[in-house]
C-alpha cells in the first residue's frame, strides 16, 4: 500500500474534526510530564474540547483550503491541536489557563470565528469569559435595579402602613 493511502485517513480525521470548528488552538506540548498532560486532556475533555497530537504535514493537508490555513506558518516542532465546535473561546481559556501552571506548554497560535491569532492574541481570546458567564452578568446586572425597586417600594408601603 501506497503512503499516500495510509496518510490520508488522518487528513480527513482532521479535517471532519475542525469541519464544523468555532476555534482551533495550536500548541508546542514539549516538556510536559505524563501527569500534566493527563490533567490537560481530562480538563480539555470537560469542557468538550478535542485534543490531539497530528503531524504538522497531515495538518497542513487537512486545514488546505479552510479558514484555518492561517496556522500553517505557525506548524513547526511537536504540534497538537485543540478544537472546540461548541463554544469559541473554550480551548484557549483551557490552555492559558493550564500554561500559567505548566509553563513548558507553549501556545503557538489559534483561528477562533475564522480569526487567526498569534499566541498574544489568543491569551487575549482566553480572557473573554464564556457565554455562559457573559449571560449571567447580563441577567444579574437586568435583575438588580428591579430588585432595588422592589424593596423600595415595599420599604415605601410599610412606611405608610405604620
């Protein structure tokens, strides 16, 4: 059997992987212990973020074509890619935040909404809060004045009552 048939299996995994993808993040995992990179798969799994080591040639073929071809400049050494369909900005608060306690993991770069990021832009993406929080704030910062209103108007009613 030819190279190119036994390649190309992994070039279309990657590529059904990042088809519908809201971020890809590319990072150097050199230097981390086995320990460390279990906790950064099992945290990047909470979050429903696939992760996985590919070559930088089989992620050259796949990302050929695709907005995320932006990265390939940033393909060099040991490469693993993050990639989350679900919420844009998951595999970078993922990975800065585990990068700040492992410092051997090195972010190379990312495509977050069709974006291309280099490593300061994507520590930049990793400080936006998830929709979930950004939702909650809305919601609490919406339910406070009415909440005021309400204990003022009761505060008013008892006053009159007495």
């Amino acid at each position: 059997m030819a190279k190119v048939e036994l390649k190309k299996p992994i070039v279309e995994e990657i590529q059904s992987c990042i088809k519908d993808a809201k971020s890809v993040v590319v990072v150097d995992y050199r230097g981390l212990t086995v320990e460390q990179d279990t906790i950064l798969r099992k945290s990047l799994r909470e979050n429903n973020v696939a992760y996985k080591v590919y070559k930088n040639t089989m992620i050259n073929f796949a990302i050929k074509g695709t907005e995320f071809e932006g990265l390939a400049p940033y393909l060099e050494g040991p490469t693993a890619i993050a990639v989350s369909t679900e919420d844009a900005t998951a595999p970078a608060r993922v990975i800065c935040k585990f990068a700040k306690e492992a410092p051997k993991l090195e972010v190379k770069a990312g495509v977050v909404e069709g974006t291309v990021y280099d490593a300061k832009g994507i520590a930049a993406v990793a400080s936006v809060p998830s929709r979930e929080e950004l939702l909650g704030k809305l919601l609490g910062s919406i339910q406070s004045p009415i909440s005021n209103l309400a204990r003022v108007l009761n505060q008013i009613a008892e006053q009159q009552g007495a």
